[in-house]
C-alpha cells in the first residue's frame, strides 16, 4: 500500500513489529542505527528472538539520551537489554560516553563519517512528528554540515544527542516505525507535507511501517 504524501514506501500493517522484524531479517543488514521509544523496544523484543547472528553486525544509536546505559531513560540500555545482549552482538558503538556532551557529538560524528554509509537506520514518529531527536523548531533541524550533533531544549527532560538529516540521508534504508492512536496526528501531518521533521526523512529508500491506529481507514 503506498502514501502520495510520504517520503518513501508505506506499508499498513496489524502487527509493526513483525513487519519491522521481516524488513530486517530479509535486508540483513551489515550495519544498523537503533532507536528508542516503545514502538522500538517492541520491535527489537521480537528480533531478539529471530535467531539472527549479530556478532558481526556494527550497531550504531540514531539519538541518545546523555544518560548512562543503566538508567532507564537510555536507549543504548533498552537496546542491550531487549536485543543486543541476548543476541551476543559484539559491535556496537554507543553514543553516551563520560565526557562533556559537546565533545560526545564530535566523536560520534567523526566515528559515523569514518564508516561506510549504514545499511538501516531505524527511526520512530513522535506525538509532536519529530523523529530521532530532530525536534520541531530546533536548529539541529537545518544542520547541513555534521552527522550528529548535541540538541536539547527545556520540553525534554536531557541532554541529547542525534544523527542530523545528512547522516540519515547517508544510509542505504530507513526504516520508520509508527504505532499508536496517540500518532495519529502527527502522522496526518507528514502525510500532509507540513514542515514536520519527520516529513523531511529521505533516503535512497525509506519504508514507513506504519499500524491501523495510527493510520486508519478513510
């Protein structure tokens, strides 16, 4: 099923994880961006279980609370707890570091420019329609020079760091994940191609998986 209105390929679906974990499993990508939020914990609780070999496949995080792994606002920590602990992966590259979050973003993004483009970037849709932590209004949203850099604003509980449009125009395939009434607004929005930051997501391929709460039936 596809959308005039979004950046890329829509698929309607009962279940977005399972099509989220079928969309992976046939990629097999080589290196993978994480996201965070339920709908992510959700669809990476499901591909912990699909028997996929990780020790090899580099894992990168699209944005990143600058929190420590074990507090429970990190997704590095959701991440290693739902998937990549359970599934033995080796190579990962984690976002959060014990440094000022400024020198944080200069390693990343100098980490992420030094690696081949990423096979899969995940990304999610906020209530507000931002995606990774691309808010609505912040100047990281025209950010044309770096990959990553540090954002935050008094809406959001911490410092952040995040992938920027460049770096997530760089991977091979995005993978939006949408589920929820709760975005069922911000979703129209996209589709309505407002200036929302989830609208500018492109790449050479972006597939939204999107559920029939959050995009009903006309």
């Amino acid at each position: 099923m596809s959308g005039m209105a979004f950046p890329g390929e829509l698929a309607v679906v009962d279940d977005v994880a399972a099509a989220f974990c079928e969309l992976v499993v046939a990629s097999a990508p080589r290196s993978i961006a994480l996201s965070g939020g339920g709908t992510a914990r959700r669809c990476y609780e499901r591909l912990a279980a699909r028997g996929v070999d990780w020790s090899e496949v580099a894992v990168f995080f699209g944005d990143e609370r600058w929190v420590p792994p074990d507090h429970p606002d990190s997704n590095e920590g959701m991440a290693r707890r739902t998937l990549l602990d359970r599934a033995g992966a080796r190579r990962v590259h984690p976002m959060y570091g014990p440094e000022p979050v400024e020198r944080g973003a200069d390693r990343y993004d100098a980490l992420v420019r030094d690696e081949p483009p990423i096979d899969l970037v995940h990304l999610g849709l906020g209530a507000d329609a931002h995606t990774a932590s691309l808010f609505p209004g912040s100047p990281a949203l025209d950010e044309r020079d770096r990959f990553v850099v540090a954002t935050g604003d008094e809406l959001h509980r911490h410092p952040r760091l995040t992938f920027t449009f460049p770096a997530i125009e760089r991977s091979r395939l995005v993978v939006v994940t949408v589920g929820g009434a709760e975005k069922r607004d911000a979703l129209a929005r996209v589709r309505a191609g407002d200036d929302v930051p989830g609208a500018r997501i492109r790449a050479p391929r972006v597939f939204w998986i999107v559920d029939r709460d959050a995009y009903p039936a006309p």
